[in-house]
C-alpha cells in the first residue's frame, strides 16, 4: 500500500431505523393535528361564549340604561324648560315628529309587502293600507317633493356662502401666520422710572350676585402693575344679596387699607343690567379726569402686566378707539361641554377677530377683557340699554363714527366656560338673539352713515345677515328639517357632500386653532348641529322682538382658579383668616359683616338642590332624527343612515342634560 494513501470504508445504512425515525415522524405529525383540530374548536367555543355573554349583557345594560334615563327623568328639573317648551317651534317639531312616525309604519309595511309604485296598477290596490299608500306616494312626488328641493338648494347654496366666507377666513388667518402681522408699539411708549408719563386708566369690574368669584376679581384687579395714582378701580356691584354686597364691600375696604385705590358702587335702582351699571358708573364726575377705562367681568383674572401690554398701543394712534386681549379657560378640560365650547371660541379668537381686527380694524367687542378709550365711548352715544349685547352694540356705534379696534391674540385673560348645559343654553340664546335686536335698530343708522359702502356691506351682509341670522337658520333648517324630510321624500334627497364632506372638512378648519381637539372633531360637528335649535329660536325672537329675546340671565360662575392662583390663595389663607381680617378693623361695616356671618352660621339657609334638567325640544329633534334614520336603514342609505342615527343620540344626549356638569 503507498505510505500516503487513505483507506475510506462506507457502510450500509441501516434501512430499519429509517423506517422507525419515518414511522414516528408521521405519528408525530398525527398527533400535531389533533391537538391543533382541538385547539381551534376550543377557540370556537370560546369565542361562542363570549358572544353568548354579550348577548347576556344587552339586555342588562339596556335595562340599566333605561332606568337610568328613567330616573332622569322623573328627579329633572322641569321649570326652566317647561314655559319655553310650548312655543311654537316646540308645537311644529312635535307635529313633525309625529307624521314622520306614522309614515315610517306606512314605509316599513310596503318594505316587506314589496309594494312599487310603478308596478301596480290602481284596479290591482288590495286594502285601505295600500291605497293610502299609493295616495301618499302621488301626493308627494307631486306636491311635496317640488317644495322640498327648492327648499333644500335654497339652503345648499347659503351652507355653501357660509362656508366660503369661513374659508376665507382661514387663509387670512394663514397669511397673517405666515407674514407674522401683529399690532406693534412703540419701544418708549412711557417712561418707567416717571409716573406721571402714564395715562389715567379707570378700570371697571361689574358684577351681580358673584358669590363665587368677587374675591378673585378683586384681587386680580388690584394687583395690575401700573402707578396707583394713575389708576382707579370701581368695583360696580349690582348684587340683590345684602349678606354678598357686605362681603364685597368688605373685600374693597381690605384692599383700600393696602393702598390701592379703589371704591365700592351700589346702584339702588338696578335697571338696564350690565348696560345700566357701566353707564351709571361712567356718569360719575370724576370719570372725566380718566383718558381709558379697562373692563372686565368677575370671572376673569388679568395678569399684572395686562395695562402695560394694551395701553401702549394708543400712543401715538389717536384714531384708536378699542384694544381687545383674547379669552382663555381655566376649566376647558372640565367635561365634554367646555371641550366642545374652547374649540369654538378658540376659532373665534384666533381667526375671525383676529382676521377683521388686522384687515378690517373693526370686530364685535367681547363685552370684557378689552380698554376702551373713553373719548371713543362718549362720542358714539356711551353705553345704551337697548339690547342684551351691549359690547356689540358700542363696537357698532363706535365703527360709524370711524374709531378703529386692535386684536391683540398674544395678551390672554384666564376666565371660565359655563360648565352645565343650563347655563350653557341662556348664554347662546342672549348671544344670538341680541344681534338681531340690534340689526333692526342699526340699520338704519348704518344705511345713513359717513363710512365706505365697502364697510357698510360689511356690517350688513357679513357681520349680521351671515354670520348672525343665515348661519343659525340654515345649520336647523338644513340639517334637522330637510335632511330627515327628504328620508322620506326619495325624490329630493339631499348629496353627500352637503350632509358630510364639507361638514367635515369646516369642522377640521375650526378645530385647528386648537390642535389637541382633534380627537373631539366628531362629537363637535354633532354638537354644533345640535345647538341650531337654541341658536334658532333665539335668533327668530330677536328678530321679530319677542319677550324671550329680552331676558338676561347671569351666567354661572365656579370660582375655579389656576395653579398660580391656588398656591398665592394658600399663601393668603395661612397668614390670616377671613374673621380676623374682620376683627382687626373696628369699623361699623366689619362689625355689621361679622355679625350677619355669626347669624348664618346658626340658622344657615336651605339651599335648593339642584338638578339637571329636561330639554323637550331637543327630545323631539332626537325622537324625529332617529326616526329618519330608521327610515334611511329601510333604503340603506348608508352615509345617510349613520349621520341621522348619530345626530338623533346626541340631540338625545343633550336633550336628557348628559353633556354638561352632572348634579348630584
């Protein structure tokens, strides 16, 4: 054998025990798919009995729910709505309600008869059912239907002006983003270290009956960094509560003590609410010695530097009659509500004042949180007690006789959103039915006066008719009217870029200036459609100068503070109590206060409780939308079908008190 050779020897494999390692292979792959047939029929079985218990569970929360609902009922506070809930609006969505249910049956029965129209023949009619029926399709196809869709296209084309104006709106909100246009001032505008170069600015805090929020008011107010002998507070309190207006007076008498300067007015005849107070408080004879006048409600809380951020900007601008600082929430997480409302005053703030203001230099005044300079007031006829909107009627009054405003969206004032729908309700029913008050009184000094067509166009055709009368008017008739009508009209209903596409998208543009809403872009679509009714019918009253439109109810106030204001309350609070604060002055006020305090602590007095209430017009638009929406199911609508169906629940919603604060 050759020294480097290699032997390889290869062995016959042993053939049994492939044959062994191939048997349990295949047992083994036997076993695998029982095991994974047992596996899934488990998962079934599961599944199966999951279902099971949801079904099971239905009927539990159905029963919970309609208990529920049925306590909410019967423990509701029906006084406020009831005398509003016989109106005539109330009468005619009843009415409504209830052809539209008697037609659903008609609907539903020749859905699963299969009754066409078409097909049938008049000697073919079996039944008195089936014959009102046939007399119900000829009637509308031929009168109904024809008033229906011109009805319907007169709404379409003012959705679609509304809409274009709001889209103009936006891209000027854009541009003045992107040119970074803001109100500038003067870099010298006063002389710090010399006092006197300072103007002489009133400042004016109305109230009524603010138990919750006077004190922080007060506070706010006279922690305002400008010289104290360039400044006076009039604390304007129109309260009827004797114990409260001690407490007020109270309240100013500590602050006087500390040197500011400010006093305490009481109006005993109490007539023209917040319009009558600031008149009788600009009447005064010292008023005159004053060049501005800061306004703000009891709720808001200004920050000390506010008069150094607005004041500037009347320097050297004589033509300037308004500054007007934005509005922000201290309670817009409260709930669902003062969500949806941050987002629609977020939007009005942030694009249509701030877009007129720099374009136009005109914009309804706020009613607080603005400077106004007092000649400006006095030359457009001072404060009137004509309407419930007395800010918008003074900004009116004041762009006829040429005053300009300024926006300033940087300088913010914290105050607070109402937080129960009650509340909520009265405050957009005075909104939306004063304008129309006052369009009707200013027409006609806005046809004879001085300024441009171009502006008076403006204030005719955009600020009021748009924006106050048409926007209301089709959002309740578009939307709760036709759009369940025509699910009963085939012949005129409605496309689904007028019920969705553009809903949605102007929804999307009023939820930017609020980018963390966007979650809550749904719920304010249907809440907006839901609000038409109350938008509505104040607008009607305003218009036509029912009783409704001149009643002004104070709106709720908490007394909700920011965390700023918490820690310097609890600063306060361990340093001296309200009752030696009281005891440390020996005046006949702090005596009489102390006194009345000791006899409420004894006898104090019952409180109602409170209770949220029944909305019976909202119920009615929610029974009347679901009722539509039953009737689009039958037709599988689909778009159609879901928009009714959601709207329906939130009318429902509100319409049971489910949105707002919750009461005990």
């Amino acid at each position: 054998m050759a020294p480097n050779s290699v032997v390889v020897t290869i062995e016959k494999p042993d053939s049994s025990a492939l044959k062994v390692n191939g048997l349990d292979s295949s047992v083994f792959l036997e076993k695998q798919k029982a095991v994974s047939t047992k596996q899934f029929t488990w998962v079934l079985l599961l599944k199966v009995n999951r279902i099971f218990a949801c079904l099971s569970w239905l009927p539990m929360a159905f029963r919970a729910m309609f208990v529920s609902l049925k306590k909410r009922i019967a423990l509701s506070d029906k006084s406020d709505e009831e005398p509003k809930s016989r109106g005539r609006l109330y009468r005619f969505i009843k009415a409504f309600l209830g052809l539209s249910i008697v037609a659903l049956v008609i609907e539903v029965i020749a859905h699963f008869k299969n009754w066409n129209l078409n097909l049938i023949q008049p000697w073919e009619v079996q039944g008195l059912l089936q014959w009102s029926y046939m007399t119900w399709s000829a009637f509308r196809v031929d009168y109904i239907a024809p008033v229906a869709i011109i009805l319907s296209k007169f709404c379409i084309v003012l959705f679609l002006i509304q809409s274009l104006d709001r889209l103009v709106l936006c891209i000027g909100c854009f541009w003045i983003k992107y040119k970074k246009i803001k109100p500038t001032v003067a870099a010298d505008a006063y002389d710090i270290e010399d006092s006197s170069t300072f103007p002489m600015v009133l400042l004016q805090i109305p109230m009524c009956n603010e138990r919750e929020v006077y004190e922080q008011a007060i506070e706010s107010a006279c922690q305002m960094d400008w010289p104290r002998d360039r400044l006076l507070i009039q604390v304007l309190d129109d309260s009827d509560d004797r114990n409260l207006q001690l407490l007020i007076k109270d309240e100013v008498s500590t602050w006087n003590q500390k040197g500011v300067n400010i006093i305490y007015r009481h109006r005993l005849i109490r007539t023209g609410y917040k319009a009558g107070n600031l008149k009788s408080a600009m009447g005064c004879e010292y008023v005159k010695d004053y060049e501005f006048v800061a306004i703000f409600d009891a709720d808001f809380q200004p920050n000390p530097d506010f008069l150094k951020l607005t004041i500037p900007h009347f320097k050297g601008n004589p033509e300037l009659g308004l500054v007007q600082a934005r509005w922000s929430f201290v309670n817009k997480d409260e709930n669902l509500l003062t969500r949806l409302q941050n987002i629609n005053l977020c939007f009005h703030f942030e694009v249509e004042q701030q877009v007129n203001g720099v374009f136009l230099n005109f914009f309804g005044f706020n009613g607080t949180a603005g400077v106004w300079r007092i000649k400006a007031l006095e030359e457009s006829g001072g404060w009137l007690e004509r309407t419930t909107v007395e800010d918008m009627d003074i900004a009116v009054r004041a762009h006829l006789n040429g005053w300009k405003f300024i926006f300033l969206n940087d300088v913010r004032v914290l105050c607070e959103l109402p937080e129960s729908y009650e509340t909520y309700k009265k405050q957009q029913h005075r909104w939306h039915s004063g304008p129309m008050q006052l369009f009707r009184l200013c027409l006609p000094a806005i046809l004879t006066s001085k300024i441009s067509m171009w502006k008076k166009s403006n204030l005719i055709f955009l600020f009021f008719l748009l924006r106050k009368l048409i926007l209301p008017f089709y959002s309740f008739t578009l939307f709760c009217i036709i759009l369940p009508l025509t699910m009963f009209l085939p012949e005129a209903e409605l496309p689904l870029w007028v019920i969705c596409y553009i809903p949605i998208f102007m929804s999307f543009l009023n939820i930017l200036p609020s980018p963390k809403s966007f979650p809550f872009l749904v719920p304010y679509l249907l809440f907006e459609n839901t609000m038409s009714v109350t938008k509505f019918n104040a607008m009607v009253s305003g218009l036509f100068q029912l009783g409704s439109s001149y009643e002004w109810v104070v709106t709720k106030k908490t007394g909700r503070s920011s965390e700023s204001d918490l820690l310097a309350l609890a600063e306060r609070e361990s340093l001296s109590s309200n009752e030696e604060k009281i005891l440390r002055r020996n005046s006949e006020s702090g005596l009489e206060l102390l006194s009345k305090l000791k006899e409420q602590e004894v006898a104090p007095i019952p409180k109602k409780k409170k209770k949220n209430g029944i909305y019976r017009k909202e119920l009615a638009l929610a029974f009347l939308l679901l009722t539509a929406s039953a009737r689009s199911f039958l037709s599988a609508h689909g778009v159609h079908f879901y928009f009714l169906l959601f709207q329906g629940l939130s009318f429902l919603a509100v319409g049971l008190d489910l949105i707002g604060e919750q009461m005990g």
